[in-house]
C-alpha cells in the first residue's frame, strides 16, 4: 500500500490528491504523535485547575462568557457538534471529502490543538478504510472556519451522521461498526479543534489546483491545434518577443505551443498570408501565461495553508500558554479561489474566441460551420452557442464572494470569508472551462479536416489522432453532445498529456 505520511508541515498538493482519489494510506508520523501528547497534557491541566480558557472550559461564540464546570465539559463538546451540523444541499464528492479529513488530520498533527492521540488516530483510520461522512455542501461562512461541514465530519466520529461506506449511504454508526473503527467521545476542547478551521474550502482548493495546472497545459495545445488550422503565425511566439517581457508563465506558454506545432506545414510567417493574427491567437502566450502565473501563486499559498494550525484557541505547550487568535479566517484561501474563477474564466474567454474564428466563415477560409453542406447542415454553428453560454456562466460564476460578510453569532463573529462558496464556484467555473476547451478539440479537428494535404505539427497531430480514435469527422449532422462529451472526457482523463509524453513532448 502506499503511503502518505503527515506531520504537520510537509503535507503537498499532490499527497492531497493521492489521499483524495487515489486512495494512498495516511501515517502519522513519530513526530507528530509526540506534539500531540505534549499538547494534550496542557488541556487536562487547565481542565483540572479550572483555568477559565476559550473553547476548554467556556461556551463558544457569543456564548464566551459563559464559564462550564469540568464536569459538563465532554457535553459542551458533544453539543457542540450536534448543534453546529447544520449544513445543507447535496454531499461533497467523496473525494473532497477525503481530502477534508487528511486536511484536518495534518492540521491537528502540528500539535497546537490539544487533541488527544486516538481521536486524530480515529480520523486517519476513517481514511484509511473509506468510511466517507455525508459532508452537504452549503452552510459555512469560511469564519470560524468551516464549521458546519465539518460537524458533520465529526457526527460520524461520534457514532452519529450518516456516511457512504462499500457504495452505500449507511448511519454514521452503522459505518464504523461495519468497517470495525470504535467511535469517540469527545472530550474537552477536541470538538472545537476538530471543525474549528479552513479544511473544506483548502480541500476544495487543492483539487481546483491541481486540476488548473493540467487545464492550462491541455489549453496550450488545444491552441496550438485552432492556431495550426487558421495557418496562424508562428513569430508571435518567438522566444526573444517573450523575453523582453519574461512573465514565467508568457514563456512557458509561448515554449509549450512551439513544442506542439514544431514540423507543421500549416503554420506560417508573417507576411506569408498575413502579416498579424488576432489577438484570440497572437496573444496566447500572454493570455494563457498570465493565468498560468496566477495559478501558480494560489498554489504558493494552498502550500501554506494546509500546514497550517487554523483552529482557536490555540495551544503553545512549550510556553505553557493558549491563545485566542483569528486563525480559522479564511480570508486567504476565499480571495484565491475567486482569483482562480476569474484566471480560468479567461482561458474559457480566449478559447470561446477561437472557436468562433474556427466556425465564422468571415474570419477564415473554411467552410462556413465546418460542414460542406452548409443549409441543409447546420455543422458545428451550436457547438459555439453552447460554448459562449458556459462562459457568460462563469462571468456571474466569477462574481468574488470574498467581497461579501454578513455578521453571525450575535455579531461576535462580524467579518467572515465566504472561502468555501468561493472554491465551490471555482469547481464549478473549472468543469465550464473544460467544457469549453472540449468544444474547442472538436472544432479545430473538424477544421483540420479541410487542411489535407499538409503535415501538421509534431503535437498537434498526435492529438488530432488522439480525437479520432473517439470521435469521427463530422461530414453530415449528428448529435454534437456526444461529441462534446467525447472530447470532454479526453481532456479530463490525461490522455492528452500522456500521448504526448509518448512522442517525447513534454507541456510544462
């Protein structure tokens, strides 16, 4: 089996995925045990001494000021995440929620919760045997982290909630005792470190992530095929003309569709058929480059924040000391996922453009739509209808929901993030914007049906080749959706990436 080890502060992306999808198992490390233990020990001292602290030995929220004897304390934990699973709406995909319980399992293995041992260790065992909690979507305000959701997360732990294990959706109790997890009773202040803190929209975020980076390639030489089959111009993409402005992402993006067209007798010089393209095609570099950069600073700071302790209090044992802060605020992660809705809804933008300059027969000189029996054939007309719909969809998708706050609990809590709706609506823009970049394969396939006769790029054809093991030319009406979906599947299951690491082409 393979492995993922946690400890805190070494958690990447791409362990997350392997948790996430893959289903790797998760270990604790040493390390991280022994924080936890030493965490712990500050907890039970405050308890046995009555020491008045946050979350340990008080009610939550407005309710701070409310003292609990030590005695009530394992209810007050109890009752807190009964009353806090509110949320509402559809489940997160077992993925994501995979990813939600390894987010909170390295958040806790810092060592700055107070959590005892056996409930982080109960947590990694739900992982590493599937038992998957019923977390519905909606209901978090990012602050005080993602409470809601994660209550329900927390349900099951306590033998409560319902989960999906072995393909059914079964009561949280009926989930444990099947995959022979013994479940929990919380004790002081374990409630609190457990939904207090930004694991929902993080877990969200490094899927959107890691997705955005593939998404930026596959746009690269889905490009470079549009470019090829409007005999585009290739100086546009000169290396020297990146240099004199070397954004990283410009470069890159300008190297990778050098890489795909390398060996075509399509594309041309200027001069040759015109001397400049549109900019739908003279700017991909800078276009594509630029979202390319924003993904990798929202990457930078996903980094950051999964190693990150983002519960409240805080507990510092070498100190002695537990601190109330604002950790759990996620302001970080909400402006990125709106950062990422607004850098992909671009490359939906640029590829829609493209593929009107592909179908309008006054911008090019193929047949009008695609088809040659244009009238009685309607050809790829609606293909771009349904692409220009997906991106007017992610302009109100890319409204921010980090500008908005609406103050809660009594208006102790009166700034909150709105992250997790931000990295719901990034998931969703990211499927447009695939969307619309299988829509794109199609046409500019279609298109280079009518380019007979010349060699097509060293990339671009292996890609071409790649689509029609799926999908055949279009030469009279049919169902495009299928199509479409064909196309869509293609980009989605890495095909693309991997049949050019077969030809030795590889898209940074």
């Amino acid at each position: 089996m393979k492995k993922v080890v946690i400890d805190g502060n070494n958690l990447t992306i791409e362990d997350v995925v392997k948790v996430a999808r893959d289903k790797w198992e998760v270990v604790l490390s040493e390390v991280a045990k022994e924080r936890i233990v030493h965490s712990r020990e500050i907890v039970d001292r405050y308890v046995k001494e009555g020491k008045v602290v946050y979350g340990i030995t008080t009610g939550f929220g407005k309710f701070s000021d409310v003292v609990i004897s030590k005695e009530d304390t394992e209810a007050l934990q109890k009752n807190l995440i009964m009353s806090h699973s509110c949320a509402v709406g559809d489940p997160l995909p077992e993925e994501v929620v995979r990813a939600i319980m390894l987010l909170r399992a390295n958040a806790l293995a810092k060592g700055f919760s107070g959590v005892r041992l056996e409930t982080v260790e109960t947590l990694i065992e739900m992982i590493n045997k599937n038992v998957v909690p019923v977390i519905p979507e909606k209901g978090s305000l990012g602050a005080s982290g993602d409470l809601a959701p994660l209550a329900h997360m927390v349900l099951v732990m306590i033998g409560r909630g319902e989960a999906f294990y072995a393909g059914e959706r079964v009561s949280g109790e009926e989930a444990m005792r099947r995959a022979g997890i013994p479940t929990i009773t919380l004790s002081s202040k374990e409630g609190l470190a457990l939904i207090n803190g930004t694991q929902v929209m993080s877990a969200l975020g490094c899927l959107n992530v890691y997705d955005a980076k593939r998404i930026i390639a596959v746009a690269d030489a889905v490009a470079s095929m549009t470019l090829e089959a409007l005999r585009g111009i290739i100086d546009a993409f000169d290396d020297r003309v990146q240099m004199v402005r070397p954004h990283k992402g410009q470069i890159v993006s300008a190297k990778n569709v050098r890489k795909m067209v390398e060996g075509s007798e399509l594309i041309t010089r200027q001069g040759e058929i015109r001397v400049q393209d549109a900019y739908t095609l003279r700017c991909i570099p800078q276009v594509h480059g630029a979202v390319r950069d924003a993904i990798s600073y929202i990457e930078r700071v996903l980094g950051v924040e999964i190693n990150s302790a983002t519960d409240n209090p805080l507990i510092f044992p070498d100190d002695g000391e537990v601190i109330s802060g604002g950790n759990f605020h996620g302001e970080p992660v909400a402006l990125t996922m709106d950062f990422l809705s607004i850098a992909l809804s671009e490359i939906a933008n640029i590829s829609e453009r493209r593929i009107e300059r592909l179908v309008n027969y006054q911008l090019n000189d193929l047949p009008p739509f695609l088809t040659e029996k244009g009238g009685l054939n309607s050809g790829m007309m609606i293909a771009q209808y349904t692409a220009a719909s997906l991106v007017s969809e992610n302009k109100v998708l890319s409204h921010p929901a980090s500008v908005d706050s609406i103050p809660s609990s009594a208006n102790q809590e009166d700034h909150v993030s709105m992250g997790t709706i931000a990295a719901r609506k990034a998931r969703e823009v990211l499927k447009n914007v695939t969307t619309v970049l299988a829509i794109e394969l199609l046409t500019a396939s279609q298109a280079l049906e009518f380019r007979k006769g010349f060699k097509r790029g060293k990339g671009t054809d292996r890609i071409y080749r790649l689509v029609r093991e799926k999908v055949n030319p279009l030469v009279e009406d049919r169902e495009l959706y299928i199509d479409i979906n064909a196309c869509f599947d293609i980009i989605r299951s890495g095909r693309i990436e991997e049949v050019l690491k077969e030809e030795g082409i590889m898209l940074e």
